[in-house]
C-alpha cells in the first residue's frame, strides 16, 4: 500500500506542470468534485490498492499473466457497460493476447512433463 501511495503522489507531482495552462472555472471544480472523488478513491486508489496487495500474495508470472490480460478485460467491460463495438484490429490483438496467455499457462506445464520424460529416458 505504501508503494501505492509513492507511485500516485509521484504521478500528481510530475503530472502539475502540464495542468498549470489547463485550469478550469472554479464553478466548474465544484460540479466535478464528487465525481472526481469517486473515481479517485474507488476506481483508480482502491483498484490499485488491491491489485498491488493480491500480487504480492501471487507469483510473478501468474501476476504478469493477470495483468497482461487487463486489457481484454477492459474492452470487454466496454463492450457490456457502454455497448462499445470493438473493431477487427481489436479482436486481433485480444486473439494474440488471449493465445499468448493461454500458451504461457500450458508452457509450464507441458515444459515440466517433457523435462520428467526426458529425465527417466537418461536415468
């Protein structure tokens, strides 16, 4: 969690400089904060949160394989929650990250067999 912390107010801070020419009516801030709040606290502070707590609890290649899956997982979420339409170059890449995740997940275990086999054929 205090990594977290660290990468969120580094983010702020190196991200300043580029919001001083962008500020907007105060009125406007106002109107803005309690959806600013929510997608701050929930959306990006606790997601993070959460992630960054479950992949120490994991190992670093079943991290890698959940959060390389994280795209697919967002175009799927704007497919149902927004009824985005994903265009072909979209399902592509989703098909090639999809293959890849599962040829990650049968690597290891197909790998460790052929190494067993190959250990009794020499012993």
């Amino acid at each position: 969690v205090r990594s977290a912390c660290i990468q969120f107010v580094m983010a702020a801070l190196f991200s300043s400089p580029f919001a001083i020419g962008e500020m907007p009516a105060p009125a406007s801030i106002g109107a803005a904060a309690p959806h600013l709040f929510i997608l701050g606290v929930f959306t990006t502070g606790a997601a993070f949160g959460l992630q960054t707590w479950a992949q120490r609890h994991t190992s670093a290649s079943r991290a890698a394989v959940i959060v390389s899956a994280e795209s697919i997982f967002g175009a799927l979420g704007a497919f149902v929650v927004l009824q985005e339409r994903p265009g072909l170059s979209t399902l592509a890449g989703a098909g090639l990250i999809f293959c890849a995740i599962l040829l990650v997940c049968v690597a290891g275990p197909i790998g460790s067999l052929l190494r067993v086999r190959a250990s009794r054929v020499a012993g």
